[in-house]
C-alpha cells in the first residue's frame, strides 16, 4: 500500500496543479529580473558605458528607430551616432511607467517611456516597447521599437 501511495500521490498532486507528470514546473514571473535589466541599461548608460547599455540586446535584435536596424553591434553604432560625443552620453536616461507582460514562458513585453535629460539640452522622451525572449543566456532583447 505505501508503495501504491508513493507513486498515486505525485500523480494526484501533478492533476491537481494542472500539469502532467514529468512536466518542468512553470517558469517564474520574468517581471523582476527584465525590470532588473532594464535599470541596468539606464545605469550602464549613464556611467558612459554604451556596451553596457546594449548588453542585453541579442546579437540579432531589430531596433526600429529609425530602423530597421539589425544586430546589437548596428543598434550600438547608432546610437553613438545620434546620442554620445567623445566616448560620453550627450544627455542622462531614465525610465518611466515601464510594465512587464509576460507573453508565455519565454517571451515578454516591454513597454515604458524613456526620457533623455540634462546636458544643458531640452528633455526629449517618447514611448518604447520592447520584445524579451529567454535564451541560453538569459533574457534578452529581441526587439525594440522606440519613438
């Protein structure tokens, strides 16, 4: 009987959560480790640290501002382009209202507003999403539409 009970109560309790047996228990809620990275590139960024700030891209990331623009060393050189001089940001970065949605297991959206600030510039900010998927190495950016 005690063997009976050591092999029915897994399978019960497995019906009971809704998942067969041998079934990966489900991935936890993405939402504190992406917020985690996004606060990383707002940091990375603001310690003059572009490569840092593009860490979390995938090597095969579309940025579509002005886009579409392929590959994290693309999406990088762009931004150095338009927004650093002599090796610095020529404004700080911030984000704001960002929101996590888990899309599944593996993917998520992201969307918020970023604001560039500071420089002796006029404030410029605008609305972003962003596509994370789950790799290998952890989260990363899949996608990122910024306007």
């Amino acid at each position: 009987m005690k063997r009976l009970s050591a092999v029915l109560l897994p399978l019960a309790l497995a019906a009971c959560a809704g998942a067969a047996p041998g079934t990966p228990a489900p991935a936890t809620d993405p939402t504190a480790e992406i917020l985690a990275l996004q606060d990383s590139t707002a940091s990375a960024w603001n310690h003059d640290n572009l490569s840092g700030h593009v860490a979390p891209y995938a090597d095969t990331a579309t940025f579509m501002a002005p886009g579409p623009i392929r590959g994290q060393d693309r999406i990088r050189a762009s931004l150095e382009r338009s927004f650093w001089r002599e090796g610095k940001p020529v404004q700080q970065l911030r984000y704001d209202s960002l929101q996590v949605r888990p899309l599944g297991s593996d993917y998520a959206l992201v969307t918020g507003r970023f604001t560039l600030y500071g420089g002796g510039r006029q404030d410029r900010s605008g609305w972003f999403s962003l596509v994370y998927a789950r790799t290998p190495e952890g989260w990363k950016i899949i996608h990122d539409h910024s306007s």
